[in-house]
C-alpha cells in the first residue's frame, strides 16, 4: 500500500508538471547546461590597440537622460558586450575619482583621494607604464585639468589628488606621447617651487603649445617629437560655454598615436570629466550637453576601431554623481530630473567593451578587474 502511495503521489507530480507546460514531450526536455567557458583571453586575438574611455560620474541615468534628449540614440547602442562595475573605494562604499581611477588603471582598491597609490601609500604601475613596457605610444585627454584625479593616476603617483602641482611634476619623465587638458598654470606659474615645467618638457622632447598661442585644430604634431597642449590655466569651461576642445583633440589624438606607433600599437585614455561636475552641481543641462559631446568621442573611437580592426574600444565611469533619476512626467525632450546628493553615489556602473578582446568584459566584477582584463590584453604580459 506504501509503495502504491508514493508510485501515485509520484504520478499526480508529473501530471502537474505538464499541466504546466502541455506542449512538452519527452524529446522536448531541454538538455544539462553546458561546462563553463575557459578564460575568453586564451581564445580571443588580443587588440594591437586600446582606447579607453571615462565618462566621469556618468552613470546609467547620466546616458539615458543624453541618449532620451538627442532622439533616443546613443552611439553606446552599437556596444553589444556589456558588464558592470563594483566602484566601491578600500575605505568607503562611495569612492572618489581618486580611488576608483586608482583601481582601473592600477588594479588595486586604494584609500579616497589616493593617487596611483594603495592603502599603504606605495605607489603601484598603470596600465599606461605596462602599455609603454610594451613599447606602444601612449595618450591622455581630458576635459578636467591633465592633472585632476583620473588622468593623473595613469601617470602619478601622490598621496593626496589635489597636490595638483606635485602631479604635474610627474609628467616630466613620464614618457606619455600625447597629453591633452587644463591646469597650465601649474606647470609655469609654481607656489612650490621655481620650476617652469613646460622648460622641462621641451629639454625632454616635447612640442608644448596651449590655448593662448593656437587652435589645437591649427596643429600637426611632428611625429619624432612628443606633443603637449594645455587648454585652460585652471580647470576648462563646460561645452555649453564654449570648450571646443574634446572632438578635434581625440581625433587628433588617435591619428597621431596611430601613426607614431607603427606596429607597436598605442594606448589612450580619454575622459569626459564635466559629466562629473553638472552632476555635483545637480543641473541636468550641464550634465546632458556635456554627455552628449561625449558620445560623438565614443563614435569617432568606434568608427576607429571598425576601420582599424585591431582595437579594443573600452567604455564605463569611475562612478555615478548626483544620485540622478528620471522623474514621472518626462517626455523625451522635457525630462524632468531629481539629484539626490551634489556628491557621488555607490551604485555599480555600466561597462561597454567593443573590439578584440570585447567578450572579457561581461559580466560583474571589481573595478580593479578592469586593469586585470586591459593588462592580460596586452602583447605580452609584463609584470
């Protein structure tokens, strides 16, 4: 009788368990999963090529607010590998730029305000110092001051982000090839001590020009020489007040890298910073125009890398500022915008990875596995 029980139970089971899905037939029945994929790096073409771009502060509602207001379109929606970040600081759940930029480029979680230092305060190597051990050409632009948090932590390394002028001391020697950004003054005009940095530069082979002697559209950098523009004294203006800068400087950038590098390939970082700063200021104007320029910069990187073939375009944000959501009421071209903070928040960031070596960027993982994934990507792998 007890078995007769169990066999019916049994029975009334499997009754209900097709009830649920009635087309179901024994041949239907889907298979196990399959095993896990080996490391995509050992399968995959590494990139001759890396552009790595920052939107700083630029979250998810950052890019929906840009993408809603330029007639729900992004050049992002070309990107079909996406993850997500942990952005997370060593010593708090809402990180810095410091930090976070510490963690990407250096592959490390680092105290807030640390620059291309850990938690110890030693210095650690970016992903720039591996490219250059590779002998590839190197690059940075920014619409912040070239030694504000996130490009100075591809080439300093200081205890403290606002030492502006000590940062600045580290880009001589530092080898970068192309450097695009503000702060000049803290490169000629020093409280800390006599030098003229800019002096410096030049003895070190560089062509240094800036805002008050040419357009950087006027400039065609020669390609034995390594080349500087400072495009502001202090910080730049936003787009919406007339910076015009960002668009002619990455192509610029990209063409110069490109045929300096011969077949050695090149690395850039190209930041967005002031998406950051309309987020602190909570304007949603501010942080839109600022997006939307930066867009065109991921559209020139992808038209690169699809005329090129050979390089690995890379996309995300040290984190998201302003706590932004999208309200009730929108419409597509009348958003209507609450900030919950002038500060940053800790929720993850997206990550969008297009090119060879794409598919190791899927998934969630640490901020710092970013500099992981960029570094087993690279020709050879350098300790």
């Amino acid at each position: 009788m007890r078995k007769y029980i169990i066999l019916t139970l049994a029975t009334i089971l499997l009754g209900i368990g097709c009830d649920t899905q009635q087309n179901m037939t024994p041949s239907t029945v889907l298979p196990p999963p399959p095993p896990p994929l080996p490391p995509l790096v050992d399968k995959l073409d590494k990139p001759e090529n890396i552009i790595l771009l920052i939107g700083d502060g630029m979250g998810l509602t950052q890019i929906t607010a840009g993408m809603y207001t330029q007639g729900n379109r992004t050049e992002l929606e070309r990107i079909k590998c996406i993850g997500l970040q942990k952005t997370y600081a060593d010593n708090d759940v809402v990180t810095d730029s410091a930090a976070s930029a510490t963690a990407f480029a250096c592959g490390v979680k680092t105290y807030n305000t640390a620059i291309g230092m850990d938690r110890d305060t030693l210095p650690v190597k970016s992903i720039l110092k591996f490219a250059q051990d590779n002998n590839m050409s190197t690059g940075l632009i920014a619409t912040s001051t070239i030694v504000h948090a996130t490009p100075a932590c591809f080439f300093s390394n200081n205890k403290y982000r606002r030492n502006y002028e000590e940062i600045a001391a580290d880009m001589v020697g530092s080898d970068v090839d192309f450097f695009v950004g503000g702060g000049k003054k803290y490169f000629e005009r020093r409280t800390i001590d006599d030098r003229n940095l800019i002096d410096e530069l030049k003895k070190d082979g560089y062509v240094i020009s800036d805002f008050a002697q040419k357009d950087i559209v006027d400039i065609t950098p020669a390609l034995d020489k390594k080349f500087g523009y400072l495009t502001a004294d202090t910080d730049p203006i936003p787009v919406s007040g007339g910076r015009d800068y960002l668009i002619p400087a990455s192509e610029l950038g990209l063409e110069y890298l490109d045929a300096k590098s011969a077949d050695n390939g090149f690395f850039i970082m190209i930041e967005g910073s002031q998406i950051d700063w309309g987020g602190h200021s909570n304007l949603l104007d501010y942080v839109v125009s600022e997006f939307m320029e930066y867009d065109k910069v991921i559209g020139m990187a992808l038209d690169f890398a699809d005329k090129d073939g050979k390089t690995l375009v890379v996309v995300t944000a040290d984190h998201e500022t302003g706590g932004l959501a999208i309200q009730p009421g929108s419409t597509m071209d009348s958003l209507e915008a609450a900030f919950t903070t002038t500060k940053h928040s800790g929720t993850m960031v997206p990550v969008f990875a297009y090119g060879p070596g794409a598919e190791n960027f899927q998934g969630i993982y640490e901020n710092t596995e970013i500099f992981e994934k960029l570094k087993n990507l690279l020709p050879s792998e350098t300790k």
